[in-house]
C-alpha cells in the first residue's frame, strides 16, 4: 500500500465567477504596479553640484550658502575666489531648487557677465541678481566695493537624466 502519490493528474477548474474574478484581481495588480513605478521615475534623484567660476583678474569673490534675505555686504563672511555650490543628493525631477551666494567686488565698478554650462536636458537654470529672481545677473552693473545678491534658480525637468550632473557658472 503506497500513500501520498497521486496516480491521476488533478484538475482545478475554475467557474466563470471566480475566472472573472482571478481577472480582476490581475488587472488590480498590473495597475497597482504601474502606478508604482510611476511614482518612483518621478521621485529618483538628480545628483548634482555646481561650480560657480570668478574669472582672475575682476576682483569678484562669491560667499555662497545664503538665503534670499540676505542684505550682502563686505562683512558677509566666507568670500572665496572658486566656491563649490551643491544641492545635494535628494533633487527630484520635476522640481525647482533655489541657491544664493553673494558677491562682492572689491575693484572698479564694472557689469557681469554671465556664462555656463548647464545642459538644458536637466532644465533650466535661471541667474538672478537679487532674491526675488526678476533681474538677470548677466549684465548687470556691480559698483566699486560693491556686493549684490546673487540667485541660482533650477527648474528640473521631469525628464532630467538621473545620476550626477555638474556644471559651472563664470562670472567675470
């Protein structure tokens, strides 16, 4: 006497009830799953870091880590020649990032130029003079020992690539 083989193959058959039902519970999962993914494309994370370039010569230091209150003066500490500006680890596609810096021009009063080169696949980046983002720092008119606000505006694009991104603004 043999127990626990089975000498006929079993069947599972399912009434149309409970196929229409497995239906529903695998179209429930796939759009479940979609969504999912979804959600997680439009949250990775862009790595990034800026660095912002003061060409030689101009007498133009930058003390980044400000915010968009700040009254810059020759007293703002952390002036430097080549800052490294970062937004860290955690930028979001389909997000705007905000960086401030001020900079300080301790020679004769000239206007900025602004270059960079940011790839406009990870979006757009906006340079203003001041914090409230209206006036282009390219060309604006910097007096002798003169300071002026400057903000660094990102808009990611929802499609921006993943992965780090560097990019460098001159100022001269």
């Amino acid at each position: 006497m043999e127990y626990g083989r089975c000498h006929e193959r079993m069947k599972i058959e399912f009434t149309a009830k409970r196929l229409k039902l497995t239906r529903v519970v695998i179209a429930l999962v796939a759009i479940s799953l979609a969504g999912y993914v979804a959600y997680a494309a439009s949250q990775l994370a862009v790595n990034n870091s800026a660095t912002v370039t003061i060409s030689s010569g101009q007498n133009l230091f930058l003390s980044p880590g400000q915010t968009s209150t700040t009254i810059c003066s020759a007293l703002t500490a952390g002036y430097t020649e080549s800052p490294t500006i970062s937004w860290g680890s955690n930028v979001a596609q389909q997000s705007t990032q905000d960086q401030y810096a001020c900079l300080e021009n301790t020679g004769t009063a000239h206007t900025l130029a602004v270059s960079t080169t940011f790839n406009s696949a990870d979006g757009t980046l906006n340079i203003y003079s001041g914090g409230t983002g209206t006036t282009a720092l390219n060309g604006a008119s910097l007096p002798s020992s003169g300071s002026i606000l400057v903000h660094l505006n990102w808009v990611v694009s929802s499609t921006a690539p993943l992965g780090t991104t560097n990019f460098t603004v001159t100022i001269q």
